[in-house]
C-alpha cells in the first residue's frame, strides 16, 4: 500500500574493477572493448546502481543482501534478470518507475558515444520514454574516483510514482 506522500525517490550507488577476460557489460548493453566488469554476476554497475536506487526509494535491503554473492544461483548472473526482479518488487508494492538520472564514471573506455545506445536499451529494460532518463559519462582526469582502465563506479537517482488503478468500466 502506499504511504501519503505521491512519490518516492531512491539513490544507488556501486563500483566494480576492470579485468581481463570479462565481458563490458553496462547497463545491459555489451560494449566492445579489451577489458570487462570483475564481480559475481556480469558485473554491470549501471544496472546494479540502478537496481539498488529502486530498492532505496522501496526502502528494501540492497541487491548484496536480495542477491548475495554466496548463492551460486547469482554467478555470473546477467543483471537484466535481477533487475527483472527488483522491477517486480516494484511492482507488487504497487510503484512505477518514473524517471532516472544515472552518472557513470569512468577515465576509460570512453563511454560517450555509446550513451544514446546505452540510453535506448535502458528505455526498453524499464518501459521508460528516453527523456525519463537522464545519463551522463563522466571521465575524472586522472583523478582517483575512476582510474583509467582499473574501474568503473556509476550512480544512478529514481523516482517512483504509484502506479495507475485499473479503472473498471
Ligand atoms: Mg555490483
């Protein structure tokens, strides 16, 4: 059921090293390039960030405690169906996705050519138009938030409005 207030905002966050012999996979969309995402599943930090931002505004645990890397079930996982999920999750408490603004940062690959692909196949994960989703690649210029060829960390805000009742005729 939900609470007073019209909608509810959530914010996620993650980070995963570059390896080799790992797929790139952001966001669902896999990208060319030599290294890949190290971690339990594919490693897409986008989707995982995003799915941890959805569960924020539920105020559900995180994706490491829904999914936890012990269970064998999650290895090397594609995201997308995690992310399925949490969507259900949603859904079932009677929310829909209304907007999302996703930072991901990262010195290498260069990931701004590929924002408007990255941009549509989100928009087709979460029946979302294009302009509900904000998404910027930031590079940090060597800095230590995102060093080249070493790791990728995304952030990712959502907002939730309930979903419609079905009228009855
Ligand atoms: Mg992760």
């Amino acid at each position: 059921m939900n609470d007073e207030i019209p909608y509810r905002i959530g914010i996620g966050f993650d980070a995963h090293e570059l390896k080799r012999g790992r797929p790139f996979v952001l966001g669902g969309t896999p990208l060319p390039y030599h290294l890949g995402l190290s971690g339990h599943s594919d490693g897409d930090v986008l989707l995982h960030a995003l799915m941890d931002a959805i569960l924020g505004a539920l105020a559900l645990p995180d994706i490491g405690v829904l999914f936890p890397v012990t269970s064998p079930e999650y290895k090397n996982i594609d995201s997308r169906n995690l992310l399925k999920m949490v969507l259900r999750k949603m859904r079932q408490r009677k929310w829909r996705l209304a907007q999302i603004d996703c930072v991901i940062v990262c010195d290498r690959p260069k990931l701004a050519p590929h924002t408007p692909l990255l941009r549509k196949t989100l928009a087709s994960l979460l029946k979302l138009r294009e302009n509900m989703i904000g998404l910027k690649a930031k590079t940090t210029e060597g800095t230590r938030f995102a060093l080249p060829n070493k790791s990728v960390s995304a952030l990712v805000v959502t907002l939730l409005v309930p979903k419609p009742k079905i009228q009855n005729r």
